[in-house]
C-alpha cells in the first residue's frame, strides 16, 4: 500500500509539471521550448526525489508481508 501511495505522489507531481509547463509554454509562446526544457528536467528531478521514498515504502511493505507470513505460519 505505501508503495502505491508513492507511486501516486510521483505521478502527481510528473502531472503538476506538465501542467505548468503546457500553461507557460501557452502563455509565452517566444520560450516554449526553453519552458519544455525546464519542465522536463524538473519531471527528471521529481522522479529521483521520489525514488527513496519508493525504495523505502517497498521495503516497509516486505517486511510487512513477511511478519504477516511468520505469524500465520506460527498458528
């Protein structure tokens, strides 16, 4: 589940970016592709602040099911 979470908080912020870029880029039109080159390295930039998060969340999450898995063995 936190792994999902995550991923969801990754997506939004790849959204947000492509949302005020496309309104900048339509705003401004002389710097599109400057505003496109920003937008682009900042989508790169949340996806790798995003991966500890993700890693950590995967990891909380396997641990999780094994502790689930030994109880139920020891029943």
């Amino acid at each position: 589940m936190r792994v999902l979470i995550e991923v969801i908080h990754i997506v939004v912020g790849l959204i947000a970016a492509v949302v005020i870029a496309s309104l900048a880029a339509w705003s401004y039109r002389r710097a599109t592709h400057d505003i496109w080159l920003v937008a682009y390295v900042a989508m790169v930039a949340v996806v790798a602040m995003g991966i500890g998060p993700l890693r950590r969340a995967y990891a909380e999450d396997r641990a999780k099911l094994r502790g689930t898995e030994e109880a139920a063995r020891d029943d």
